[in-house]
C-alpha cells in the first residue's frame, strides 16, 4: 500500500500522508521517495498533510527532517499542515514546530507559498 499521495497545486507538491500511523516501518522508504522526489520534481515547495496520521515516532519525523535539510539546499521548503493534536504535541516536544512552519490545513500552507513567490 502506497503510504502517500502526491498531488499537486499549481507549483507546489502536496503530499497527502495516508497511514495513520507513520513510524519506523515506514521511515525509511518514505524518506528515499522524498529525496527522491525533491530530485526529480522542479518545484522546491512541499507541502506534508497530516490530516489523517494519529502517531507519529522519532524516525519519521527524522524523515521529514531529512528532506527539509535537502530541499533547502535547493533553495526550498517543506511546510507542516494538519497536525492531529498528539503528533502536534510531539512536534512541540522535539521543538521540530521552531524548524517547520505549521498550519491549520493545506490551503493555509499553500497560500503561505503564494505570498512568497
């Protein structure tokens, strides 16, 4: 099963998550498809949707790290949408809501992006 949905809205990617837990198990091949996605995409502007996850673990979110170290090498960025209230809280403990920009819903983050361009 396909662990993500990639979409797009006019230049910027939206990867809607679809497991409701992204752990471990997932980490890894999520985080080799991000990059390479990030590679292989023109746009630099990812948006991550967690409208449907309920946990989360430290390796996933290294995950997205990961990715967001190598899009801003690209001169890019990730933004955080959606967040159930127990993965927000643990965004807030690893202090990862000072490293991404969180937003309510996805139409939120993308018009962060809009105002940017």
């Amino acid at each position: 099963m396909q662990n993500y949905e990639l979409v797009f809205e006019n230049d910027i990617a939206v990867v809607k998550l679809l497991s409701n837990h992204s752990t471990v198990e997932i980490a890894s091949s999520f985080k080799a498809e991000l990059h390479s996605f990030i590679d292989n995409i023109s746009t630099k502007k990812i948006v991550i949707d967690f409208l449907l996850v309920e946990f989360v673990d430290s390796t996933f979110l290294g995950a997205i790290v990961s990715g967001l170290r190598k899009i801003a090498a690209l001169n890019g960025d990730i933004k955080i949408c959606s967040l159930q209230p127990p993965v927000s809280m643990l965004f807030e403990l690893t202090r990862l809501n000072k490293v991404f920009q969180i937003f309510d819903d996805t139409d939120s983050a993308i018009k962060k992006f809009e105002e940017i361009s």
